[in-house]
C-alpha cells in the first residue's frame, strides 16, 4: 500500500510549498511513528496559521470558499465533549477507578466507550466485565444526581449511534453482546 508523506520544501515570499513524497507503507517502524506523528502534526500547524487562520471572504469564488471551508473544518481537531484526548482520558479514569469513577471522567469514559483510545487498541465494549461496570456506574447516578445520569446516557446515546450502530456488521460477538446490553440499558433509561 503506497502513501503519500507532506514535506515542506522551501519559503517563497512568506509562503511555502508543500511537496508529496511517495512513501512506500507496509508498516513502519515503532521507532519511526513518533517522527512521523510530529511531521504530521506539524503540517497540520502550518496549514492552520498560513491557510486556515486567514479570512477567506475576499476570494470572492463561491464554489472554491466552500472546498476550503470544508478543509478548515477537517483540519480543526473537534473541540468539548467530542475531542478524542478528554475522551481518551475519561477511559483511562475508568479503567483505574472502575465503577468508582468520577462523574465527569464516567460520562467521557461513555462517549468512548465503543472507541480504542489506547496504545494497545482496546475498546470497553469489548470487555464484558468493564461494560457492565460501565453502565453498573451509569446507573448508580440515577437516584444521586439526575444531571449526570442524563448526561452520562446522552453519551452513551451518542456513542451508540456514532460507533456501534454504523460498525454493528464489524463488531467480534463479545462487542455484540454488550451492544444488545447497552440497547437494552438506554431503553431502561428512558422510561
């Protein structure tokens, strides 16, 4: 499988070209990510302070401000509730504390729940014990505090309808069991 790696070549009156280079990707080296997370990520910086920073109204073409709108927003990492590092960091609270967990880390540890925010890829929904644990917690909310309760189904809503319903074919049968548990959870909720 062949890609493609952005390289910055030179400045240019302020500007700077942005080369392509092939790059061949089989799998690349553990010790070669990190370099080639920070190019990346780099990238991603300059585009936002020489492209996307700038006010796009002068440019007057209609068709060409909606294509660069439309890179501006794929290039913002998402913000609140939705960023992948405060969810990354409500898993690993539960993870930790198991039921125990906090409110504030429980309900992003919900939004993460179908989601590998780790380095060794693992997803709550795939671990029968922590899922039940999961919504175990979830429901000791209920007659404590009835904001959280609802935010934490909020989450577990929204991550029902953003990662297990559209990948329901692709889940392993344990992920499958804890989705029809969380299904049969949010329907209890709601009455």
């Amino acid at each position: 499988m062949a890609g493609v790696m952005p390289v910055v070549m030179s400045h240019l009156g302020g500007a700077q070209n942005i080369a392509l280079l092939p790059l061949a990707v089989s799998k690349p080296p553990a010790a070669a990510e990190p370099a080639r997370i920070k190019a990346i990520e780099q990238l991603r910086q300059l585009l936002n302070s020489q492209f996307i920073a700038h006010d796009l109204r002068p440019l007057g073409d209609v068709d060409l401000l909606q294509r660069l709108t439309t890179a501006r927003q794929a290039l913002t990492p998402p913000r609140g509730r939705y960023a992948l590092p405060r969810i990354a960091q409500g898993v690993m609270a539960f993870r930790m504390q198991g039921r125990h967990t906090p409110y504030p880390d429980l309900k992003y540890a919900c939004y993460g729940l179908a989601r590998a925010t780790d380095w060794d890829n693992r997803v709550l929904l795939d671990e029968a014990q922590k899922c039940d644990d999961l919504l175990a917690a979830v429901a000791a909310l209920r007659p404590l505090d009835k904001h959280a309760f609802a935010a934490c189904c909020r989450a577990l809503q929204r991550s029902w309808d953003a990662d297990i319903a559209p990948a329901s074919g692709k889940l392993s049968q344990g992920a499958k069991e804890n989705g029809r548990k969380l299904g049969a959870f949010l329907a209890q909720a709601k009455r």
